[in-house]
C-alpha cells in the first residue's frame, strides 16, 4: 500500500499497482515495480546476499543503540544505515565460501567520546561480568553523568545481551 505524504502533489511511499514510490537521497521518486530476473543467481551475486543477510542479523539487536549513538547523520543516511554500511564494508569478509564476521573490526556505535582507559572485563557468579576502568570524565566531552552501555554478543548462538544504564 502507498502512503501519500504531502497531498496530491507530494511524494509517496510503497506501492500503487506497478508503481513504487519511495524516497531516494532525499528526492522523491517514483519508478516502475522491478521484475524478478527469472535467472540462476551468479557466485557473485550469492556471495554479497549472504554477506548482506549476515550483517543486518547481526545488527538487528543493535538497531536502537546505533540509532542513537554511531556517528552523526550524514545526508540522507541514518546512523543505521552508516553502522550497516560500515559493517558491510570492514567487517563481513567472504572466507572458504563462508560470510563471516571479523570481530576484532566491529564498532557498535562511534561518537566523539574518548575510549575507556584502562578497561578490564572479569568473570563474575550468575553469569555475570564485572567492568572496570579508569575515570575519564575530565576528558574532552566526557562528563561524570554518563552512562555505560553494553553490547555482549555470543558468537555461537548468534545473540545479544544488551544493557543501557545501570
């Protein structure tokens, strides 16, 4: 279903029909609904679907954090859409006909805030893992009032445990 946002004139999104409406770097566009190609997929263009499905599953779980917290918008791309892209680019690799995530690579969210200092992530009972560091909040814009997030991801299941604030 379409949706008109600006009167009869405007611009709309989803579909009328075989019309698609959407918005494009900020420009509203209008174009034909695309045909199904009807051919066998290429090894290249199975490659990217499975690197492209294995980064937004992993960034799924991250969507709300990043929305607030990767970057700043540039244009018309979201802070989403920056996150996704970067994750695209840097950390999906293709490896013995495997997409896989490079750990070491990922950034969950990026901002102008100094790193942790001195970080040390311990073992705790119930499950549970205590984080220490040194306090950095004379630094630049860092403040006294800020609030530690987390992001634990599992690598076997694939899940996340999130927190935000105490």
């Amino acid at each position: 279903m379409g949706t008109i946002k600006k009167g009869i004139l405007g611009g709309f999104s989803g579909t009328v029909g075989t019309v698609v409406g959407a918005n494009w770097r900020g420009m509203d566009v209008i174009r034909s609904r695309p045909k199904s190609s009807g051919g066998k997929p290429t090894p290249l263009q199975l490659m990217q679907r499975a690197k492209f499905a294995l980064a937004i599953k992993f960034q799924n779980s991250l969507r709300s954090m990043q929305s607030r917290l990767y970057g700043e918008n540039a244009g018309v791309k979201s802070r989403v859409n920056l996150a996704a892209s970067y994750l695209l680019r840097e950390v999906v690799d293709y490896v013995n006909d495997q997409a896989v995530l490079r750990m070491e690579k990922v950034i969950i969210t990026k901002g102008l805030l100094t790193g942790f200092q001195n970080l040390a992530v311990t073992e705790a009972a119930a499950q549970t893992l205590n984080f220490t560091w040194t306090d950095n909040s004379n630094q630049m814009l860092a403040k006294a009032t800020d609030i530690f997030c987390t992001a634990v991801y599992e690598e076997e299941s694939g899940d996340f445990e999130i927190q935000e604030g105490p």
